[in-house]
C-alpha cells in the first residue's frame, strides 16, 4: 500500500475514537496540560495516557515535559497536511487513481 494511505489512516484511527477527537478539539484553543484534559473526562490518568500516546504517534499532537506537568499542543502542520491529502483524495482529478488502469501501477 502506498506511504501516503498508510500514513493517513494511521492519521484518521487515531481520531476515529470520540475521546481523541474531542481532545483535538480542546487543543485547537491553544496548548493544555495534561491535567486540565483530564478534568474534562470521566477517566483515569493512564486512560488518558495512552490516549495521549496515540495521538503523538500518530504526529498530530506534540508534547513536551515542564517538571512534572506534560503539555500537548496540536501539530498543526501535520493536520493541514491531512486535510490537503484528504482533499486531493476526495475529488476526482486528471491523474486521479480511478484513472489509472488496472495492472499499470
């Protein structure tokens, strides 16, 4: 499969869950320590953790240690790229994939 669809699977797996979608959101107002994430859920801090984890790994949010707080932050060249892939792949176009024929790739 070619880098580009895993890459933005990786991508949409990683906000297909409501929790992290929700926590993308929050970060689109600017940076959040962890704990004032948490305090928006019904949820353990190493539910929180792993959620957090996904999201980094899937390179659309940074972190980063202040002592002992982490702070998240949205990586917003990375969701602007997501949005520009999904919108070349969303639309049919001269060199679209349904235009290639079948055992010519």
């Amino acid at each position: 499969m070619e880098p580009i669809y895993k890459e933005t699977s990786k991508i949409l797996k990683a906000i297909s869950d409501a929790k992290r979608l929700r926590i993308v959101d929050m970060l689109s107002c600017g940076e959040l320590c962890a704990c004032k994430i948490l305090e928006s859920f019904d949820i353990t801090q190493p539910t929180l953790s792993h959620d957090m984890k996904v999201l980094v790994e899937a390179g659309i949010v940074n972190d980063r240690r202040d002592g002992k707080n982490i702070y998240y932050s949205l990586n917003m060249e990375k969701l602007e790229g997501l949005l520009s892939k999904l919108n070349v792949m969303f639309y049919e176009k001269e060199d679209c994939i349904c235009n290639i024929k079948k055992g010519s790739s």
